[in-house]
C-alpha cells in the first residue's frame, strides 16, 4: 500500500498508476517494475505471502491456484483500511494469539479484494459453528488456530470467520481474548496473584495481561486487585 507519493509501473496485466491509500498487487511469476510518479519520494508497506500462508486464506477456493489478483491496482479507501490492519497485527511484536489474530486479519483484508457470489455464511443453527464455539469455551489458555476451528466446524477459514462475526459478533480472536480477561477477572477475584492470573489464564506473560486488562476495563489489574 502508497502511504507517500506515487508509483507508475508495469505488470503482467497492465499499467498501474497508484498513489497515496492505493494497494498495488503482485501475483506469484508476474514479472513487473516500477518507478516514482513525476519524481516523487515514494513511501509503502508491503506484504509478501508465502504459498503456506495463502493456503490459510483462500476464501474457499478448491486450490490454491485458483487465487489470482484481477487488477493490478486497487483505489477503494476501506481496502486501505483493510491492509493496515493486517499489517499492523502481522508486524505487531506483542500479541497474545498470533495465529488467530494474524489470519484473521488477512482473511479480512483479502475478502475486501476478492469477491465470491457463492459463499454465504451459515446461521448460528449450523452444529459445526457451535462446535468451534464449544472449542474455544472449553479451553480459553489455548493457542488456536484458524485452521482447527475450521475444521471443527467443517468450513473454510473464511466461511468460519464471517459466520462466527454474524453470530456472535466478535471475531474468534476478539472473543477468546476476552474469555481469557474474564477468566483472569475471576482468577484475581479469587485471590491468585497477578502473574499466576496472567498464567492461568493464558496470557503470555503479566505485561500481556496487564495491557489487555487496561484496555477492556480501564484499570490494570494491580488497580483491580485492590479494589477486591
């Protein structure tokens, strides 16, 4: 994605002229080039994707190699919105969940560039969907995965996340995180110390929990405590 200036370029399926919030996109082989528009200091951020990972995020294709990038350049502003977000949480030091969360983030931002008439989520009534559900209920300290939940739920990657957002109306990370802080409320309630909270519950460390506690509550936990 441009965040400065601008760029001119060729690629295998045509010119691309981008600036600023544009998303430029390259498919594996496509040979392609570039160069600043009218001499201006260029700025991006830019995602290389492995094979492995596309895999994760196929939105339901039946092989990989049916994903392709039709147009060489997207100018839409919410996909902006999109890439930044996932590059935000693909970069992002201190996460908690790093697979949920990165996947999700991807499945986001490529659901934003490809469309498919025929994937409709299914309702909360789907059993799978209240199997992954049950998944993350019954073991909010695990690390899970977008893959396994999935599978739990005999969806793809992308039909689970867009159904669960539905149902629920929090991603799968959104709600693990805060089955993991509701547990480690109860946790401090009890007693426990706050590093022994933050371990039992899941959290990588107290820092982690301490962060996460902040931001949902509007007090850290060391606060909390004594208000018990």
């Amino acid at each position: 994605m441009i965040s400065r200036g601008g760029q001119m370029s060729a690629s295998g399926r045509g010119q691309v002229t981008a600036g600023a919030g544009d998303i430029i996109t390259v498919n594996p082989g496509e040979v392609h080039d570039g160069e600043p528009l009218r001499g201006e200091v260029r700025e991006w951020r830019m995602l290389y994707l492995s094979t492995e990972h596309m895999r994760e995020v196929s939105l339901g294709f039946d092989r990989l190699g049916e994903f392709e990038f039709t147009a060489p350049v997207f100018h839409k502003s919410e996909m902006a919105g999109s890439f930044a977000s996932a590059f935000t949480r693909l970069t992002e030091a201190d996460l908690a969940q790093p697979e949920l969360a990165t996947n999700e983030a991807l499945i986001d931002l490529f659901a934003s560039l490809v469309r498919r008439r025929d994937d409709h989520p299914p309702d909360c009534s789907h059993g799978g969907l209240r199997r992954a559900r049950a998944f993350l209920d019954d073991d909010p300290t695990r690390n899970h995965s977008l893959s396994a939940l999935a599978a739990e739920a005999g969806l793809s990657p992308f039909q689970t996340l867009r159904a669960f957002v539905s149902w629920t109306g929090l991603t799968p990370h959104a709600y693990l995180m805060q089955k993991r802080a509701n547990l480690a409320r109860r946790l401090i309630i009890m007693g426990h110390g706050l590093a022994s909270a933050a371990l039992e519950s899941g959290y990588a460390d107290q820092s982690h929990m301490t962060r996460d506690f902040r931001r949902r509550y509007g007090l850290t936990p060391a606060a909390f405590a004594t208000t018990r």
